[in-house]
C-alpha cells in the first residue's frame, strides 16, 4: 500500500498546472519599414546575438521568419569579416 502511494505521488501529472502566456512579440523590421539589414550595423546585429556570441532563436527575437533569416545571414557575413566575433570567453 505504502509502495503504491509513493509511486502515484513521483508521477507527474499529464497536464501541466500553470501555463504562461507571454506577450506576442513583433518584428521590428516589419514595423519599421525604413530598417536594413546590413552586416556592416555591428550594433543592431549585437542585439539578436547573445553574450556568449550564440544567433539567438526567432521566437526570442520576435523577428518574422524572413527577417531572422537575413540576420542570421548577415551575423555570419560579420563574423566572417571579422566584425563580430565567433564565440566570447
């Protein structure tokens, strides 16, 4: 019986007992019709880049689809040029 009991109280539950709904981020390139993406803006490309040097992921960012796609293209044209580094220590 005590055997039982334990097992039951280790199960985890099927559903999960608090979701949280974030706000819906947008994508600023498309809010902002004027912005391009160039590799040469070392300053714009840091802030879809993390501290330890990693892309970060679209759904962090709030970018669209095709917006992420061109900074992460121009992140690695940077680093490639030696604008931005590869990884940070």
């Amino acid at each position: 019986m005590a055997r039982d009991r334990d097992r039951d109280r280790n199960r985890k539950s099927t559903k999960p007992a608090f979701q949280r709904k974030g706000k819906k981020k947008y994508c600023q390139f498309c809010a902002d019709g004027n912005k391009y993406i160039d590799y040469k803006d070392v300053s714009l490309l840091r802030k879809f880049m993390s501290d330890r040097g990693k892309i970060r992921a679209r759904r962090v960012t709030g970018n669209c689809t095709r917006h992420q796609r061109k900074v992460a293209t121009a992140i690695k044209s940077a680093r490639e040029v030696a604008l931005l580094p590869y990884s940070s220590r």
